[in-house]
C-alpha cells in the first residue's frame, strides 16, 4: 500500500508513569490508503482510512524522546510510505481484530516516485547519513514501486505456510514458524 499518515495522537501513560514523572506515552497514527499496490490472492479489500498504534514517546520530566524500533522510519503526519498491511481477525492470540502493519520494520519512507525517500530510519542512520536497510527492504531504495511489486508477485508463498492463506495472519505466522 501507498499510505500517507494523516493524523496522531498521544495516549496516556500509566497512572503510575505519571506519578513517578517517567515513562511511556503511547502513539496511534491515522493512515489513508493512497494506492494499494499489490494485494494476495483472497485477501480482504483494504479500508480507505484506519489508525493503528505505533511506537511513541519515552518521557523524563518535561523531556521526550521518541521511541521507535529497529529499522522503523519515524512516520511523520503529511508523509508517504509504502507499508504492508494486514487484517488480524478475533482469536486466541489477538484481543482486538482490525488492520495494522505487518511490522514497524517493513515499513519504506516514499516521495515523489521514489521508495527510500522522504523520511529517516533513526536506527539506520550511518556516518554519511544513509539510512538505506540491509534488511529486505535495502535493494528497492531509490527504486520506483513497481520494482518492489514485481519481486512480490514472482515470489512463491512461504511452503509451510502456503496452504494455510485463508487463516488468520497469527495463524499463518505460527505454521510458518513450526
């Protein structure tokens, strides 16, 4: 999917995190679905809009750092990215069903055409300033996204997963983990 982060808001710390002047807020992000670039087969239509929550802010006192995971761009309001997304449904592992990224780390920074650009990936950030991943992600920065839905449509399912697309995403995950 192309996406465009439209919105955040902060949720509040523990009670106990504010009584003690540190700890955690947590953030959730509204995204609008821009382009769905690629989707399997069987697979729910996308929402045109959903908010999903997303890393956040560790805070001391009046200071906040932002917390984000390895490999996660810092998914600024007003920027586009390029991000998997899935829809977990109500079952034994997953309390609440509705959307959500397949994981902070999957996600690519995207402007003007180009995959890669737009936004950093803190964790990623060398000495000359790159923040290009050496993860799967790395070899389609500075490509178009075409590039990167050629490459999901020629790979083959996972074996140990592949017969098990119609479960839920933690179902399938769990098979391809066995």
């Amino acid at each position: 999917m192309v996406a465009t982060v439209t919105g955040q808001r902060e949720l509040a710390p523990t009670p106990e995190e504010t009584e003690a002047g540190e700890g955690y807020i947590p953030r959730v992000i509204s995204l609008r679905i821009d382009k769905v670039l690629w989707s399997r087969n069987e697979a729910p239509n996308a929402p045109s809009t959903f908010e999903t929550d997303i890393d956040g802010w560790q805070f001391h006192g009046d200071r906040r750092d932002a917390v984000r995971m390895e490999g996660e761009p810092m998914l600024e309001v007003g920027k586009q990215y390029v991000l998997p997304i899935l829809y977990f449904s109500k079952t034994k592992t997953v309390q609440n069903a509705g959307w959500s990224t397949l994981s902070p780390n999957s996600i690519i920074p995207y402007q003007e055409g180009i995959l890669g650009k737009g936004d950093v990936i803190p964790s990623l950030r060398q000495a000359d300033g790159d923040t290009k991943p050496a993860d799967a992600r790395g070899p389609f920065f500075g490509k178009a996204p075409e590039e990167l839905v050629s490459a999901l449509k020629s790979t083959p399912p996972d074996p140990a997963a592949a017969d098990a697309m119609k479960l839920p995403p933690d179902e399938r995950a769990k098979r391809a983990h066995e």
